[in-house]
C-alpha cells in the first residue's frame, strides 16, 4: 500500500475526529457507506470522487486530505519529481485502472486539484461513473482515452482536451493498453 493512501485516510479521520462527526453522520451526507469511509480511513482504499464527497461532508477543501508542506509561494513540481508527490491508487471497481499523481500538494488554501492520472488499460472493463460537484479539466498527453459523459463518448488525443460540469456522472478509460492525462479537479467547499 502506497504511503499517501495511509496518509491521505489518516487525514480523513483526523478531520472527522476534530469536527466530533462521527462515521455514521458522513455517510449520510454523502451517500456512502460506513464500510466505505471506514475502508478509506484505514487506508485501504481510496478514490477521487468518495474523496471529494468526504471533504463537502466535513466542509473542508479536498487538498486538506493530500496536502504535504503547506506553502502560501508558487508551488514547482518538476518532471522528475511528479510521481514523487501523493500518489493514489484507486481500488473502487470504477477506478481501479487509474494512478493520480499529485502537482500542488504543497500550495496551502488551493480550490483546484492538478493531478497526472495514468489510466491503465481499460477498455471493456466493467466501471461504474462518478459524479461530484465541481468542474474537471482533461488533457490528454500520452495515448488515447475516452471521457463517457452522460450518454456521450468522446475520444481525446494527445493534445486534446475536454472541460466539463462533473455533477455529470462520468468516466474514462485507455483505448488501448496506458494513457496519461493531466486533469485538474475543481471541487467546491
């Protein structure tokens, strides 16, 4: 298990904890189970849209639960060192093929989540969609991907992009064997 994913949980709980809310009142709210929250706490499971549910639940940004070193300064992420950041791995049966890398773990007070995804391969797997409040940007750098959007499909290349509402419920998927997208993720508190 990735060192983030424990972290990542810890931080949940922590959260939880100082807001005296217990498990039970978190799953009410967001519509998830109290073995899912359980699960994710413990660090044995995590994933982006339960994770954005989680922070609305308890009021806080999503970055509250990935943050590093917090800085107020601009925050630089070099090539080498983006798979250095907070990683995750998502274990649902929606997003277990993707690997969120982490760009701006260190800027304090951030509403958006830049993220390299590295979306393994895929296609024909059977996945669920997600859906949060908020707005995500894709861009997809390397391979071919599918974003299902509601009832569309549409396919992105390198170079390509899509911005949409992700209220929507939504997915994405590699064509063929890997792809890499840079996505940011706007969730609102």
């Amino acid at each position: 298990m990735h060192e983030s994913v424990i972290t990542a949980g810890n931080k949940v709980k922590s959260v939880r904890e100082s807001k005296f809310i217990s498990v039970e009142t978190v799953a009410e709210r967001t519509g998830l189970t109290v073995n899912q929250i359980e699960m994710i706490e413990n660090g044995e499971s995590l994933s982006l849209a339960p994770l954005i549910k989680i922070a609305r639940a308890l009021g806080v940004r999503l970055g509250t639960f990935l943050d590093d070193i917090e800085s107020e300064s601009p925050v630089v992420c070099r090539n080498e060192d983006y798979n250095k950041g907070v990683r995750f791995n998502s274990s649902g049966n929606n997003t277990k093929h993707l690997d969120y890398y982490s760009l701006a773990r260190s800027k304090s007070g951030r509403y958006m989540e830049p993220f390299i995804i590295e979306i393994n391969n895929s296609k024909g797997d059977d996945f669920t969609f997600s859906s949060h409040e908020g707005e995500e940007f894709i861009y997809c750098l390397d391979g071919v991907v599918e974003v299902v959007y509601g009832q569309k499909t549409y396919t992105l290349r390198p170079g390509d992009s899509i911005y949409y509402d992700s209220i929507i419920e939504h997915g994405i998927q590699a064509v063929n064997e890997k792809a890499k997208i840079l996505a940011v993720v706007y969730a609102p508190v």
